[in-house]
C-alpha cells in the first residue's frame, strides 16, 4: 500500500476525510467559543465593576 492508496480509500477518500475535517472543525470550535466567551464575561464583568465603584 503506498500513500496515494491510503488517501483515496478505495475511492471514498473524499467522504472519510471531509468527515474527519468536519469533526476537526467542530471540536476546534468546542475549544475556541467558549475561551472567547469567557473572556467576553471577564471584561463585562470588570466594566460592572469599574461603574459600581464609580458610584
């Protein structure tokens, strides 16, 4: 077997690998979003404060 034998899969390379991009997407996402939201919170957060001790 060489390496152009395993990328093609008999033929449905295309569909194995879209899929493997596909769940490399979305556990990608899993990991990003919520950093991003999380950081979002802190600095909302801070603002809130930042106005509560201004009062």
């Amino acid at each position: 077997m060489n390496w152009a034998e395993f990328f093609t899969m008999g033929g449905y390379g295309k569909f194995i690998w879209s899929a493997y991009g596909a769940a490399a997407f979305i556990i990608i996402l899993n990991v990003v979003l919520p950093m991003r939201r999380h950081k979002k919170v802190l600095h909302m957060l801070r603002e809130l404060l930042k106005m509560k001790e201004r009062e």
